[in-house]
C-alpha cells in the first residue's frame, strides 16, 4: 500500500545522507519532495502542512543541524513526526468495564465493519474472552446473515435478530442477554449506507445513548483516500470515537488515510485489516508503520506474525536438518511452502522487511505467487512418498505420470524441480552462513518473485 510513498522518501533520504553538512537551503528541498510525496500518497493537505511544519521546526534546530550525522538525525525527526501524526503509540481496546463491556461499530456501507466485527471477536477469543456478535443492519438481510455465518466459522456466540425488528430493540434484547449470560463482550454491528445522511446518524446516536459502549469503533476504507478522512469526520462530530478500524491495507491504496485519519478524529487508529482473512486483523503500532513507511520495515510485527503461525517444532527440525548438511527433499519444500502460506505469503513478509532486503529478493507478486504456490504443491501431492525423497528418481515416465495426476504439463513438473534444485543449493548456502548469497538467488527462483 505504502509502496509509491516509501520509494519517494527512500529517494529522500539517500539524498540526504550524501550531504556533509545540512543547510536551510537543502533541508527546504528535502522537505518539498516530502511534501510532494505526501500528497501524492492521498494525505489530507492540513495534514501535510502540519507535518511538514512541525519537521522544518525541528530539522532547523540544533539537534539536527550540529548533528554529526545531520541526515540520520533528519530522518530520526521524520520517524517521529510520522509516529506522532498517527498517535505516538498503539492503543488497545479498553475493556475496563462492568461486562459485557460493550464495542459499537459504526461506518458506512461496504467499509468492512461486518467482517471486522468477525475478526474482533476472533481476536478477543484468543485472549480468553466469551464474546457475543450482534447485527442490527436490518436494512440489508444479508448483513444478518453475513455475520451468523461468521459468527459460526469462528465457533462464536451469535444473537438472533431480524430484518423487521427496530435496532433500539435489538440492543436493548442483547443487552438483556449478554448480561443475563455472563459474557465479557459485545460487539455490536451497526447498519451502514450509501452515503452519510441524517437519519442514519440519528440513528446510530439513539444506540449509542441505549448501549453505552465503552469502545465506539470508526471502521473506514483505506480505499476511500480523501472520502475517508470527510467520512471520519461526519462520524467524529456525531459520536465520540475511542479508535478507529482501518480496512483493506491489502490492496493498493496510497496509503493517506492512514496518515490523515487520526489527525481528522483525534481518535486512535487501533486495528488495520491486511487481508480478507479471518486472521487478517492486526493490531496497529505507529511506530512500527513510521519504520515501514521509511522503508526500515517492521521485523516486530514480522516476529510476532512468525511465533503466531509457524509451527516452532517443525521449524526446529528443518534447521537442524539444514545445518547438520543433511538433503534438503520435496517433504521438506512443501511444509516450507505451508508455513510461508500460514504467514500471509510472500508478498506479506517482504512487505514487512527493511528495503534493502526485500529489494534484494526482488518484486512480489502476491496473488500470483499464491496461484504458483497451490500448483505445485498439486504436483508435489501427485509424487509417491519415496519420489518426494528422491528426487533424483523422477525420470520421463514418472513425470507424465506425475503431470497427469496434477493436471498439469510435463513442463510444470521440470520447473518445479529445477526450482527445487535451486533451493537446494541456497539451503546448502545457508547452512555455510552465506545469508546474503542466499538472498540474492532468491531472486526469480521462487513462485512470485521476479
């Protein structure tokens, strides 16, 4: 998403660091092509200009111009400044309340909030919370629905409500329900439109005053670009937003509402939603998308993905098994492909590596990398178990067997091992300590890098 806005301050940033010493003039440059970036990226502009305000106060100060490295000071200012602008530090949901502590959400039609709705109380579940989904969009059935069929994909509570019900009434039966049988939350789905107007907005303010929640959720569209910030703050002035709900970071938005929409509501962003996934909401660290955005990456997040996903034992074994030089085989490629898969793919984890690494592995195309990945793992699935072993067995015959049972040309089995080669040879690499070798042959060698 940040993608077009980390390569204009990369090249920032690598301009100021070939400058001995930093100047007025120069630091005025620097901060134009930021400002240009920025507004490229679809950042509100009272944003930019506070922004780049705030930078120009510090970067002319002494901290930054007696500096001994002035342009790795000018790029720690810039870090903070972007830290600061999207709420200095990651908040929670607050859930200290007499239960059911009870989260409102609110935002307009297709912004996401049924699905992020699923995915809160998966999270909340993980931390050991009994949680109960309601729906009150009676305008549109299928929300209902929508939500039932989340609410038991997720093996979560759900309470019944219908089309032809009054959502006052819907939450004040819910209400009377979640106490009446002990749950800790409640997570209640509002209706959404088209478009703000008058009636929607009373409506919301009228369960708001009924529920009291103690969390009121803003679910908005990274999509939406400047219709989000103007959304946020139709829906700040009408309710008293404690967090906002950031969806749809997956796809290829600039990137602005996320640096706008704090600023806009005065309510932090807590949660951005990376995938359609039931897993794909996470929790939202300013100071670690500050690092993405700089190109630094966010090896955090990358590590606490890695503990959540990865089989431990499994990878235990396969780094044993590397470093003891013992054959890296098909059995192996397989669970690594899976692990990566558990992870979000390829496309996710180098999105989350500094930018000189994932320069190095080069480009990742994500959808199409997945595609390549689930192919050959048909192909590898179509293999005897002593093929999977051997690989070195598979000859003409057993290849248009193999092709056969995957539903694919002899062709696609040759890639596949030939790539297979290859990542035997990097393991071999890497078993050396040549890590940065290993890398650079990465490049072209693995489905959806190129």
């Amino acid at each position: 998403m940040f993608e077009n806005l980390t390569g204009r301050l990369q090249d920032v940033i690598k301009n100021l660091r070939g400058q001995a010493r930093l100047s007025e003039d120069n630091i005025q440059d620097a901060l134009r092509e930021v400002r240009m970036a920025l507004l490229e990226a679809d950042v509100a502009l009272p944003v930019v200009r506070e922004f780049v305000a705030h930078v120009k106060e510090r970067a002319l100060g002494r901290e930054v111009l007696q500096s001994l490295t002035p342009g790795q000071a000018l790029i720690q200012v810039v870090h903070e400044e972007l830290t600061k602008l999207m709420g200095g530090e990651g908040k929670g949901l607050n859930l200290a309340a007499v239960p059911p502590a009870i989260v409102l959400m609110a935002g307009l039609q297709g912004s996401g909030k049924t699905t992020s709705s699923g995915k809160l109380a998966r999270l909340l579940k993980e931390q050991k919370k009994k949680v109960l989904l309601v729906s009150a969009d009676v305008y549109r059935p299928a929300a209902i629905e929508q939500l039932k069929t989340l609410a038991a994909q997720l093996d979560t509570d759900f309470f019944p409500s219908d089309p032809s019900q009054k959502p006052v009434d819907i939450a004040h039966a819910a209400l009377d329900h979640a106490k009446r049988h002990f749950y800790d939350v409640m997570i209640f789905d509002t209706a959404g439109r088209l478009a703000i107007d008058e009636v929607m907005m009373d409506e919301i303010k009228q369960l708001h005053a009924e529920l009291n929640p103690i969390e009121t959720l803003f679910v908005v569209d990274a999509m939406q670009g400047q219709d989000a910030v103007n959304t946020a703050k139709a829906f700040s002035e009408a309710l008293p937003l404690t967090g906002v709900i950031l969806t749809k970071l997956d796809g290829d938005a600039r990137g602005g509402a996320a640096l706008s929409v704090r600023h806009i509501t005065g309510a932090p962003l807590k949660f951005i939603g990376v995938s359609e996934k039931v897993d794909g909401l996470e929790p939202f660290h300013p100071e670690r998308m500050a690092s993405r955005i700089l190109g630094m990456g966010d090896v955090l997040s990358l590590i606490e993905q890695a503990q959540k996903n990865v089989d431990i034992n499994e990878a235990k074994k396969l780094a044993e098994k590397v470093k003891s030089g013992k054959s890296f085989d098909l059995n192996d490629f397989k669970a690594q492909m899976q692990q990566m898969r558990n992870m979000g793919g390829m496309g996710a984890l180098m999105d989350k590596l500094p930018a000189q690494f994932a320069q190095v592995a080069g480009k990742v195309d994500s959808e199409t990398g997945e595609k390549a990945m689930r192919r050959l793992e048909g192909i590898i699935n179509s293999m005897t178990p002593l093929e999977r072993t051997k690989p070195e067995l598979i000859k003409a015959s057993r290849k248009r067997r193999i092709a056969a049972g995957a539903g694919v040309q002899v062709q696609e089995v040759n890639r596949l091992l030939n790539q297979f080669e290859e990542i035997q040879k990097m393991m071999k690499m890497f078993s050396k300590g040549g890590m940065g070798k290993m890398m650079r042959a990465m490049q072209g060698r693995f489905p959806g890098m190129r």
